[in-house]
C-alpha cells in the first residue's frame, strides 16, 4: 500500500473525529453554552453546510495549484478551526470554529479521493478511495468514543485540544509521506473543464443519491446521544462504549462497501440503501430494547457507510476526465445531506415527536436514495446499448 495513503488517512482521521465526536458531547457543549437541543444541533449542521462551501468554493479555487501544498494548506485550516473551538467562551464563537475547520472537510477529501486514486492502478482506485476513508471510519471506532469520554471526564474542551494535535500530526505526515506530483495529472486541467462534468445528468443523480443516503444515516446519528439516554434507557457514561460499535460498523462498512464496488457499482448501492431503510426502520420500532438497540446501531453504521467508496466512485466515472471538482461537490453532497437530515431530525424533535423521530425520518430518506439509485441506472442503461445493470 502507498505510503501517500496512509497520509491520507491520518488525516480523515482527525477530520472524522471533529466531525462526530460532537455528536456524543452535544449535551454538555448545549448545558455550557445554555441553549436548547435544536440550537445546539447548529454546531453539527452548521459545519455539514460549511463542508459543502468549502468542498466546491475551495476546490474550484485551487483547480491548478499543487494538490500537496493544496492539501498542507487545508490541515493548517483544520487545526486553526479546531483550536479556536476549544478557546470559544460563547456558542457564537464555538460555531464559527466549527465552520473554520468544516471549509477543509470537503476540499480535503474531494482533492484527496483524486490524489488516493493516483496513487494506485485503475483497477484498484475504489479500494484506495476506501483506504483514505478508513481514517473516517477509526475516528468513529477509537476517536469518537474516547474523545467523547475525555470530554466527560476532563470537559469538552479538552477534547477539541486533543483534535488540534492530531491535526498537527495529520499535517506532518501529509508533508513526509505524500509524494510531490501526486494527482497533478488531474490538477492541470481548468476549472472550466472541471465544470464540463455538471453537464451530464447522472453526476446531478448521483450527487442527489448521496444527499438522500448518506443524510438520512447521518440526521439519525446526530442526535443519537438523546436516543440512547432518552429512549433506550442507557446511562450517559454508556455511550461513549456504545459508539464505539457504530465505529464498527463504519469501519466494517466501508471495507466491504470499497470492496463490492471495485466488482459493480450499482449492485453495491442498491444492497447497501435497501438494507440501510430497513434497519433504520427497525430501529425506530425497537428504539425501547437496550439489546436490539446495539444491533440496529453497529448495522446502520455499516450499511450507511458501505455507500461511501461506491457514491464516490459512481460520480467520478460520469464525470470523465473532469473527476476533481465532481469529486468535491460528492463531498458537499454528503454534507447538504447531513445538514439536511440534522435539521428536519430537530425540527421532529422539537414539534414534540420524540427522539426516535429522527431515525424515521433517516429510513424514509434511505428509501428515498434508493428509488433514485434504480431511477438513474435505468436511465444509464437506455442510454448505453449493450449496457448491463444490476438493477
């Protein structure tokens, strides 16, 4: 494997735990601030939408710079943002941290996924795609949890100070062991060109799959701490441990979804949304049971994020020769859809329709991408003789 890889997974390493590791401390972070759960919800919205900006703002800016320097650029954003949220003496300036280290998010792994496939053959560019989003995945498995058990035990403070670290560490590493050139045969194109890519209508359904997909996981988790503790019944302690299983499931999942992919694309998708409103359904049904409740959060883990390497890939071969900034827009679709999914999941909550509300709303969001997902590989398939589908 690439050592440029691994770089690149130390870095989605410290971006995935800033992004999550809210998730387990919003609670805390809403009772220091004094404002209400759908207020607080902002500082995960909020950096969703931020995500977005920065993955087409950003990256259409740097079309043509050095993706290295590119990418050194962005982690001293990241740690920037992170340390600035860890000093906020108010929700206003805790937000605007949060939005600070969210403009890297997108640039990072749009330009990112463009530099892990350049590392590799063609035939293995899904599973190098998978090896950078790894670092997403253990964030959820090792960094989420005991990020979010520093917080309880020595404040939320401390662990955005622990996130600036790793974002230092991140930087280092992308510095020694990303090769100088790398995807510079994707960076010498023009952003008009990049643009090309929006003209063809499955990029658009593609970008739509990942908004309904992705966002209906993520709105679910974003106010799963109020479930677990509200709903089930577990202790607060307790969920830090219980994330570490929905760490799991990512990790699992997107091996596995990076895997399926490399064999077909569409069948992954369908199999993954399919399986991902099922379980979400069940797990708003059985929300009550502590047991079923385990399961259905390590499964919504894994099929949620068995979609990722496949999105990315679906949008970056209809895109052609112009794989960058349809690369980052993918990325500022999985944040429209998150913000999405986290702010109809607080407006649900807050209109007095319980914690599991959410999770309803992600199942229906599921199902949604899924009926999308068929539409648009019917549409390639008539427009494609000879072309086979799995759908």
């Amino acid at each position: 494997m690439p050592a440029g890889l691994v770089a690149l997974a130390v870095g989605g390493f410290g971006i995935g735990l800033t992004e999550f590791v809210i998730a387990g401390l919003l609670p805390q972070v809403a009772a220091d601030f004094a404002v209400d759960e759908a207020t607080a919800g902002w500082l995960i919205s909020g950096y969703a939408l931020a995500v977005a900006v920065g993955a087409l703002g950003l990256t259409a800016a740097v079309t043509r710079l050095p993706r290295r320097q590119v990418l050194l650029a962005l982690m001293v954003l990241f740690v920037a943002g992170n340390a600035l949220s860890a000093l906020a003496d108010t929700y206003a300036v805790m937000l605007a941290g949060r939005v600070l280290a969210a403009l890297c998010h997108g640039a990072f792994f749009g330009i990112g996924s463009v530099v892990a496939a350049s590392l590799v053959p063609p035939q293995r560019q899904a599973g190098a795609i998978a090896v950078m989003f790894t670092g997403l995945t253990a964030a959820n498995v090792l960094g989420v949890p005991f990020g979010t058990l520093l917080g309880q035990q020595l404040g939320w403070r401390s662990t955005f100070w622990a996130i600036t670290v790793i974002g230092v560490v991140a930087l280092a590493s992308i510095a020694l062991l990303v090769p100088k050139g790398a995807g510079e045969e994707e960076g010498t194109t023009s952003l008009r060109r990049e643009l090309t890519a929006f003209g063809s209508p499955q990029v658009w359904l593609s970008l739509l799959v990942t908004v309904l997909g992705f966002g209906g996981m993520f709105g679910a988790f974003t106010y799963i701490a109020y479930t677990l503790t509200g709903v089930t019944g577990f202790a607060a302690t307790t969920v830090p441990w219980l994330l570490v299983l929905f760490g799991v499931g990512l990790l699992a999942g997107n091996a596995l979804g990076g895997r399926a992919a490399q064999v077909s694309v569409p069948r992954t998708l369908v199999v993954t949304l399919g399986l991902l409103a099922v379980v979400m359904t069940g797990f708003a049904l059985t929300a009550s049971s502590q047991v079923l409740t385990v399961v259905a959060l390590t499964l919504m883990g894994g099929f949620g994020f068995a979609t990722v390497p496949p999105l990315q890939m679906r949008v970056m071969s209809h895109a052609g020769q112009a794989r960058t900034l349809a690369s980052g827009a993918n990325i500022a679709a999985f944040n429209v859809g998150n913000a999405i999914g986290a702010w109809i999941g607080g407006t649900t909550i807050a209109a007095g329709l319980g914690y599991t509300s959410p999770i309803w709303v992600g199942a229906g969001m599921a199902a949604l991408a899924l009926l999308v997902v068929v539409v648009a590989e019917r549409l390639a398939s008539s427009r494609t003789p000879g072309r086979t589908t799995a759908v």
